[in-house]
C-alpha cells in the first residue's frame, strides 16, 4: 500500500508543527496578516491542522464549514490570487524550514492549489 502524503511528510507531528509554525510566518507577514486581525491563531491552527491532515490522505479531523463558506467574508474583504500566493509563500518558508523533500513540497503545493478557486469563492 501506497504511503499517504500525510505519512511522507512526518505525520500527525509534523503537520501538527506545520499548522503551528504558518500561523507564525502569516502574523508577521504584512501582504496577510490584515485578515487574521482579531482571530484566535490557535485555533484558526487547529483547524488547519484539521484541514491539512484531511487533505494530506490523514485521519479525517476536519469538521469544518466547506472552503467557499469559510472564506466568504474574507472574500468580500478583497482576498485574491496575491493573498493566496503569499499564503503559499508562507507554506514554503515552513515546508523549508522543516527540511521537507522538495517532491513532497510539490505534491503540498498541488494539493492546495486544488483548493485556491474555492477558497476565493470563484
């Protein structure tokens, strides 16, 4: 049997660390940060661990409102293609920093951006 994605990138510990370590890099980034103002990081960090495991082949913890619902009202704030990408910068940053081969780094971005036209709404 095929490893998940989840399984070839550490795990429930390393996405876990994942989640933890992108809230980090988008609080400090100044092309996002505007949309997290007054959210509790912790659990937005929750969630995406939540997300992440679920779309990494993990054990489904995501119980979470659909993409389009979840983003809507950011949406209407002026989310675009530039704030997904400087979310996807932020990825990289962590992706690197946790030392994940560069196949795995591909196969996270592709199964992201299998999201990017629900998340803005499109």
């Amino acid at each position: 049997m095929k490893e998940s994605l989840y399984e070839a990138i550490g795990g429930k510990n390393a996405v876990e660390l994942a989640a933890i370590k992108l809230y980090y890099h988008i609080m400090e980034d100044d092309r996002i940060n505007k949309f997290f103002e007054g959210v509790d990081t912790k659990k937005q960090a929750i969630k995406m661990n939540a997300f992440l495991t679920y779309i990494f082949g993990g054990p489904s913890l995501y119980a979470g409102r659909n993409m389009r619902a979840a983003h809507k009202n950011v949406v209407a704030k002026g989310l675009s293609d530039e704030h997904v990408d400087a979310m996807l910068d932020n990825v990289h940053t962590v992706l690197n920093e946790m030392e994940i081969a560069p196949d795995l780094q591909k196969q996270v971005f592709a199964q992201l951006e299998q999201h990017r036209d629900d998340v803005l709404c499109r």
